[in-house]
C-alpha cells in the first residue's frame, strides 16, 4: 500500500453570465490529458478562503472574493508531479462578468503541464471526451442555478 501525503486543497467554480465553468487542461508527461477546475494546494498557515482568492488570482488573473464554501470532496490521486495524495478539497462558488482569462501568474509547472483553458456549459461537459475534475461538475453546477 502506498503512502499518500495529505493535501489540503481550494477548488473554485468560476462561471461565467452564461453558467458556463472554467476549466483548465492538464497535459502532465506519461499521462492522458484531463481537464481541472482552478485552485490547488494550500500554503503553510493559509486558510481554506485565503487559498481560494490566491488561487483564482494566479490562475486567471481574477481577484475576487470566493465567498463560502460550498462543497467538500475527500479524494485520492497521483499529483503531476507524481505524488500519492490524500486531498482534502473545499470547493468555493464564484460568478464573474470577465471571460478573458490571465495566465501570467502561473508557476513554471503551470506553464508547463497547464497549456489550454475553456469555458464550458454542462451539456459541452457532458459530451465532452477527456476526463474532467470533479468528475460530478455538472451535477454541482445544476446546484448552484438552483
């Protein structure tokens, strides 16, 4: 049994006026494409809202409040740098008028694995042939219209 190291994390579903999702592809080496949600890892002392609002910023350029938390997830995975985690995802809502996304922000692993975003409906989701994170997107993006 492999040893995983616990990763607290902030994910942001960031949508746009039409209820679209932003997500972003992820190329790591040896690995199929896949498609995530904006956010990661939390810094040392960094709060769970402290993280989200840092994350959006560095992903897309977007400083924003990220308001409650609205979703916890309990997952397991490989990282793109090939580290066995336990994350401890917390999922923050978040609706912006700006569909124009900056990438400046993003680290050099960023850069590296992180080459393409989109946003998308949830019937583009649900067509969609390459794997997307959290794989029950829709079904939170139908929670949050209702």
């Amino acid at each position: 049994m492999t040893e995983r190291t616990l990763r607290p994390a902030a994910r942001i579903l960031l949508t746009d006026p039409a209820g679209r999702v932003l997500l972003f592809r992820f190329t790591p080496d040896g690995r199929p494409p896949f498609w995530c949600t904006p956010g990661g890892a939390l810094d040392p002392g960094e709060s769970y809202e402290e993280a989200a609002r840092r994350e959006l910023r560095e992903e897309t350029g977007l400083d924003l409040n990220c308001g409650p938390e609205i979703a916890r997830r309990q997952v397991e995975f490989v990282t793109v740098e090939g580290v066995p985690v336990s994350a401890d995802e917390r999922y923050f809502a978040v609706r912006t008028e700006i569909t124009d996304i900056d990438c400046g922000g993003h680290t050099d692993l960023e850069q590296s694995v992180m080459r393409e975003w989109r946003w998308f409906d949830r019937e583009q989701l649900e067509r969609h042939d390459e794997p997307y994170f959290p794989s029950d997107l829709g079904a939170m993006l139908a929670l949050m219209e209702a």
